[in-house]
C-alpha cells in the first residue's frame, strides 16, 4: 500500500500552495494585453465569439417576417377575391361592401376611356331600395319585388353612365359647380322651406327617406346642376329665342299675345301664360328659381330671363301681396339631354361589368 502511494506521489507533480496575494498576480499575468495594434484582434475574437448567438436570432427573424408577409399576402388575396365575388357575381348591395367600394375603386362601367365607378352605382341604387322598403314596404324578396329591384338596378346602372357622359361634356365645355352656386341653390330651398323647419329636421328627412347625410344631398345636387348648366349651355336656340321674346317685351310687345304665340307650356299659353292661381313662397308645383323671382317683382314688373332645371323663364307679376302672387309666363323648353349625350354613345359605347 505504501508502495502504491508513494508511485502515486512521484507521477505528480508537487505544488505549492499560492497565497491569495499571489494567485492575483499570476491571473493578472494570464490577462491579454490590449494595445493599438492588437484591438483589432481582440475586437474580431469577441465578436466572433457573439456571432454563434446572433446569427440564429436573424435566421428566425427572417423567418417570422416572411411567414407573417405570406399570411397577410394570402388574406388579402382572400379579401379581394371575396369583394370581387361579392360585386360582380352576387351583386351585394350591403354597407360594408358599399364602404369597401369607396376606398377601392371598383368600376362598374367603362365609358370610352373614363371608368364609372362600383361606388356611383351603389350610391344611386341604395337609396332607392332605401326609400321603397322604407316608405312603399315593399319586400324584394317576394317575386314582383324582385323584378322591381332588377328595373332599379338597370335604371341607376343607366343613370351613373349618363352621368358620366355629362361630366364629359361638362369637361369639352370648360363647365364646372361651384360651392357658391350649390350654396346658392341649397339657400333658395331653405328660404322656401323646402328642407325642413330646421337643419336638424331636414337631415332627418334625408336619413329616413333616402339614408342620405347631408354631404351625400350635395353630392347629388351638384351633379343635377352640372346636368342644367350643360343643357342650358349647349341650348342655344333656346337662348335664342329667349332673349328675343324679351326684346320684343321691353319694346312694347303684349306678354299674353307672345305667351300665346311663343311659350312651351302647353296648360297656360291659351290663357296668356296666366299661372291661374295664387303661388305662394311653399309652392312646391313651380322651381325654386321662379318662386325667388316672383317675389322679387312689383305688380306690373317682367323679369329677365330665369333659368331653371328644365327650361327658361320670362316672368311677369300682376297682383302681390304679403304671402302671395299672381303671375304669368312665358315658357320656353330646353332640348331633353338625352339629344347630346346620346352622339356620345354613338361614338363610344358604353362597355358594362354586371349585367343587373
């Protein structure tokens, strides 16, 4: 035994025991020194030593980032194809495709080289199924009211390329609305108390008849202006005309013979233009044009000529009083729309993306 350890003692070296003082200075000593020209060296060694962490962390963030870029890929693509289906193959009306069709401008016609937009049809064709399930009750579910839906998607698919067709006229004519002329307009409704008691009370009617805001009745006015600015604009034989019959009035001519002779309306010219009853500022048989007009005559006073939606104007006051007048005219028509923008059609065709 004692052999044994002491061949045990012999293989291995003796040391002796440092004294702490000691072991610091000779772990101090095994410290690399660091000078100018060995940074490089050191700062390579300790990266080196991080880039076996690194490395894998940007694998996996790569990773991730691609993975999420392919599922937001892929639902988008789903989201498309969704709205695509639901536009063109099922022809969905509901509010949250109609929102969708005002951020993405999904076309619905094409008109020579201009786009119609998915987003002016639906705005045209909710209102109306709006105002009928609302107000008339009727159910599209059942079959005349299935068939009435169809003849109200043909008729706003009609209407938004008809008004495409103006706007471009509008813009071969240099023909713009301004806010000033829609304000105009909506203030001669107001002062005739043809949009409610109040503002409150107007939007009210509009969101319960028609689900419209205020913002989407001026968008429809301004459209319907543009459509009279046109007509009146490339009308000029009635213009014209016009302007003769005043000419002829202001030198002494006989408003009831020229009524009789010249005027459109076919229910006063017999009579001289004579309206045939009293009009009153709510009257809402004649335009807000002619009213404003009428009330800004003295008795035996003619106006000029008074542009309205559908025609011109020549008045004269006979008889007034504080809340009403007595009034003729003479009435001369313009050209139906339809005869200017149908050479556009001739020359374009309009090319549909639904067939409602």
């Amino acid at each position: 035994m004692k052999h044994k350890i002491k061949k045990i003692l012999e293989k291995r070296p003796f040391r002796r025991k440092l004294r702490p003082e000691d072991s610091l200075k000779e772990a101090i000593s095994n410290i690399p020194r660091i000078t100018n020209e060995t940074v490089a060296e050191h700062r390579e060694e300790v990266l080196g030593s991080a880039r076996k962490f690194i490395y894998p962390l940007r694998h996996s963030l790569k990773k991730i980032v691609t993975i999420s870029a392919g599922i937001f890929a892929g639902l988008l693509l789903g989201f498309f194809i969704y709205c695509v289906l639901a536009l063109y193959r099922f022809h969905s009306t509901s509010t949250f495709i109609y929102r969708v069709t005002q951020v993405v401008p999904f076309p619905v016609a094409k008109v020579g080289s201009d786009f119609v937009s998915y987003e002016s049809y639906l705005f045209e064709l909710r209102h109306f199924i709006h105002y009928y399930q609302t107000q008339q009750r009727v159910d599209f579910s059942s079959d005349s009211g299935e068939q009435q839906l169809a003849d109200f998607r043909k008729t706003a698919l009609q209407g938004v390329i008809q008004d495409d067709y103006v706007r471009q006229l509008a813009k071969k004519q240099g023909i713009t609305v301004s806010d000033q002329e829609l304000n105009y307009q909506i203030g001669l409704l107001k002062n005739q108390n043809r949009l409610g008691s109040s503002p409150q009370v107007f939007e009210d009617v509009l969101k319960e008849f028609w689900n419209w805001s205020l913002r989407d009745f001026k968008r429809e006015l301004r459209q319907q202006i543009l459509a009279q600015k046109v007509t009146s604009t490339l009308d000029t034989d009635a213009h014209n005309r016009a302007q003769n019959i005043l000419t002829q009035i202001n030198n002494g001519g006989d408003f009831a013979a020229l009524a009789k002779q010249s005027s459109d309306d076919v229910n006063t010219k017999d009579g001289g233009g004579d309206y045939g009853f009293s009009i009153e500022r709510t009257n809402r048989d004649l335009s807000p044009q002619v009213i404003d007009a009428l009330f800004r005559l003295e008795p035996g006073q003619t106006s000029g000529v008074i542009e309205t939606p559908l025609g011109l104007e020549i008045l004269r006051v006979r008889e007034k009083d504080a809340s009403s007048v007595r009034a003729s005219h003479i009435y001369l028509s313009f050209k139906p729309l339809t005869s200017y923008t149908d050479k556009l059609k001739d020359k374009t065709r309009p090319h549909t993306f639904i067939n409602p």
